[in-house]
C-alpha cells in the first residue's frame, strides 16, 4: 500500500464519518460537496462534528481517494469504515432511510 493509500486508510478507519469534499462544510467549493453536506445536515448530523477531508488542498489524496474506493467521483461518503458513495448515492439513501440508519440518526 502507498504512503497516500495509508493515509486514506488510516482516516477511513479512524473516523465514524468522513466525507472527501472538494472544501470544508462550513465553504464547499463545488455543488455536489455542498448537497452532500446538506443531506447529512437533513439526516440529522452536526457537521461539525464529522471528519472532511478537502481534496483540494491535497492533490495525492484527490487522487488516491478514486484509487481507494474505485469511484471516480468526489465528494465520497464512509460511515464506519464503509464505502457509501457519492451525493447522488446519498441522496437515494436518504430518500429511503438508508443513510439516516447507516449515520444511527433515524
């Protein structure tokens, strides 16, 4: 494993919520972070409190991340070291309840 692919290890397994985000989630700087950020805000998550990543601060990691998780798009969400996907896949989650439960917000 690359010294980038255990950094994104090492943050996906030690934090419960983490989002790679193109931004923070009090400034996202593209559309699809900041509906990301507003649908975890909408299942109930105190965004402070969960792990971002700016990607655009990092380009070993913006590009390690699609590596990591074989997805080629940012933002990209992990609820307990899992892989849940991107904001179009959260918002569908959302939708149907899945998100809220994967978050323990429901």
């Amino acid at each position: 494993m690359s010294d980038v692919q255990q950094r994104i290890d090492d943050l996906v397994k030690n934090n419960d919520v983490l989002l790679f985000m193109k931004g923070s989630a009090s400034f996202p700087m593209c559309g699809f972070s900041g509906r990301a950020i507003q649908i975890l805000k909408a299942s109930g998550v105190d965004t402070k409190g969960i792990k971002t990543v700016n990607v655009l601060d990092d380009p070993e990691i913006r590009a390690g991340i699609k590596d990591y998780s074989n997805w080629p798009t940012i933002p990209q969400l992990y609820v307990k070291g899992e892989f849940i996907g991107g904001s179009d896949i959260m918002m569908e989650m959302y939708e149907n309840g899945e998100l809220q439960k994967a978050l323990g917000t429901a």
